[in-house]
C-alpha cells in the first residue's frame, strides 16, 4: 500500500511538473548561491545575492524535513515547489533534480542546487549559463555561480563554507562575502536573501521557518542582510521573553530582553519591556532611568504604560504607575 500511494504522489508530481514546466517563463536570474546543512542541527538553508531585484523571491526554496532548493541562471523557478514536492514524495536530492531536469526543455540554460534532509546534494550547471558559470558540491553543501567576475567565486564560497565558525546562516554568509571578494557577478549588486528551516517538521511551518530574510533593492545588500540577521537574532530573544513573561517567569524575561537590547540599543521597545520586567520584579528604581529615556524620545510609551496594567503585563500600584508617568515632566 504504501509503494501505491508514493507512486501516485510521484506521478501527481510528474502530471504537475509537465504542466508548469509547460508555463513557465524564464527570467534571467543571473547569481550565486549556497544550500546547504548544519549536520548538528539538521538545520537546511539557503543564501543568495545577485544584482536582480527581489532574488531571494525566485531563488530560494526551503521545507523543514524535505530539503532546501536554489533555481538561478535562466530561472525556471518551478524547480523550487516541485523540488521539494519530489523530495517530500521520497526522491532524494538528486533524484529530484534529474526527473526536473530531464523533464525541462532548457537544461542548458539552468543552474539548480539541491539538498535533502538526509544531506544528500546535487546539482546541474547547463551549458548554455552565461560565462563563468560553475558549482562545486561537498558534504552538506553546494555553491554554484554563473555570470561571474571570475571564475574563483565559487571555489572560494566552497573555502569559505568549509572553515567558517558560527551557525548555519553565519557560515552561509561567509560564503556570500566570499563570492563578492573574488569578484562576484560582473554585473555588480543590488539584492539578497537567506532561508533556514529546521531539519525536522513540527507540523507548524510558522515555527519550523526559522530564518527568512530578504534585501529586495539596496546598494550593499550583504551589509544589510548582517544587519537584518542581527535583528532577527535580537527579536528572537524578544520573544522568548515574552513567552517568559505568559508563563510569568519575569527572571528569564529579564534577561531575554536584556540580550536583545544589548543587540539593538536604539530600539525603544526592547528598552521599554526591559524597564517592564523590572518593575514586575519590584526594581522600579532601576526601570526609572530607562523609562526616562524612554519618554524622552516617545512620549506614546507613556500612554501605553497604564493600559498593561488592565491585562496583568504590569504589576504595579496606580502610585508607581503615576510616579513613572511623571518622568514625562521632568
């Protein structure tokens, strides 16, 4: 029953394929991409810069538990949703991309990557992809490149990948800037994406994604895609603060928004929940200088203050809440 019920799920897949591949309009998505997988985690992404707007749109596909895709060059960007269709059927990674290839009437103008969850990788250079054009597959990961500089992008994203420190989506960001220092796409730049799902599905997507960031049109793409993952990383501890603060464990909100401030500085909300949890805790003192601070920059903080009271987010009097309002004064 079991052998029954995937062939049906392939051949729904093949009768898809047939029909968007049919569809499909090529854009002339020129780039360079990694997918790749943390072998610890499970974790699977992808990261991609090119100077084409919104790149990450058509070049970036990701499944927790299935496997991650990157369709470039002269893109067919059907080769992401039936990619991982293939993939979630029980195909492995090369598998998926010989059926998609065989089954397109352009190969040679394709550059596609993919990886499974089971780690296995594949990937497919056509002929016919603008000069210098090439990948490079190792474990747990390939690069691949067309409409380069030079034709040591992708080698060195490879260099990179295998020695960089950090996370997933660190080390894909190294291979990134690797790319761009030896030379990256001749055209210049303009936008970047990153996409990180978790190894195994949960059964919620919303939490199973766990990155996906996107510069659509900027003149350094690289540097704001830092500067968004920082961000992202920071409203991580956000919100594990305020789950803290649901289950009233005012100690790890604390220090979960205390991390994220630390990340972000500038940023009044992350100061105002900090000042919050220290008033819960009975430190108004403390929270004083912050809400000061606070006030002194946006005074709709202070409006917001009294009203968390109602909805049991602030424990305190109507004397400490007044006392903290008065900061508006002086």
């Amino acid at each position: 029953m079991n052998g029954l019920i995937l062939r049906l799920a392939v051949n729904s897949v093949a009768f898809l394929l047939t029909a968007a591949l049919l569809q499909a309009q090529d854009r002339p998505v020129h780039t360079y991409s990694i997918v790749a997988r943390d072998p610890a985690t499970g974790q699977m992404g992808v990261a991609v810069q090119s100077h084409w707007f919104s790149v990450g749109s058509l070049v970036a596909w990701g499944e927790a538990g299935v496997g991650v895709v990157a369709t470039q060059s002269f893109v067919d960007p059907s080769y992401g949703p039936l990619g991982l269709q293939l993939m979630r059927a029980g195909r492995t990674a090369s598998r998926a991309l010989e059926g998609l290839r065989r089954a397109d009437n352009h190969p040679e103008v394709r550059q596609v990557a993919m990886l499974d969850a089971n780690g296995n990788v594949a990937a497919h250079t056509g002929a016919k992809c603008i000069p210098m054009a090439g990948h490079e597959t190792g474990k747990n990961f390939s690069v691949q490149a067309n409409l380069m500089l030079s034709e040591q992008v992708w080698p060195r994203m490879a260099e990179a990948f295998r020695n960089a420190d950090g996370d997933l989506a660190d080390r894909m960001l190294a291979a990134l800037e690797a790319a761009e220092a030896a030379g990256g796409d001749i055209r210049g730049k303009q936008s970047a994406a990153i996409l990180v799902v978790a190894g195994k599905s949960t059964g919620q997507p919303w939490n199973d994604r766990l990155i996906d960031l996107r510069v659509d049109d900027h003149t350094d793409p690289l540097v704001e895609l830092h500067r968004l993952l920082t961000v992202h990383r920071a409203y991580e501890h956000m919100n594990r603060g305020d789950l803290a603060i649901e289950d009233n464990d005012q100690e790890k909100a604390l220090a979960e928004y205390g991390a994220a401030e630390r990340m972000f500085p500038d940023n009044l909300e992350m100061k105002f929940w900090h000042a919050v949890s220290l008033v819960n805790m009975g430190r108004v003192e403390e929270s004083l200088p912050m809400f000061r601070a606070i006030f002194s920059v946006d005074k709709n903080w202070a409006t917001l203050l009294p009203r968390l009271v109602d909805v049991d987010l602030l424990e305190a009097d109507p004397q400490t809440v007044e006392r903290i309002q008065q900061l508006l004064n002086q």
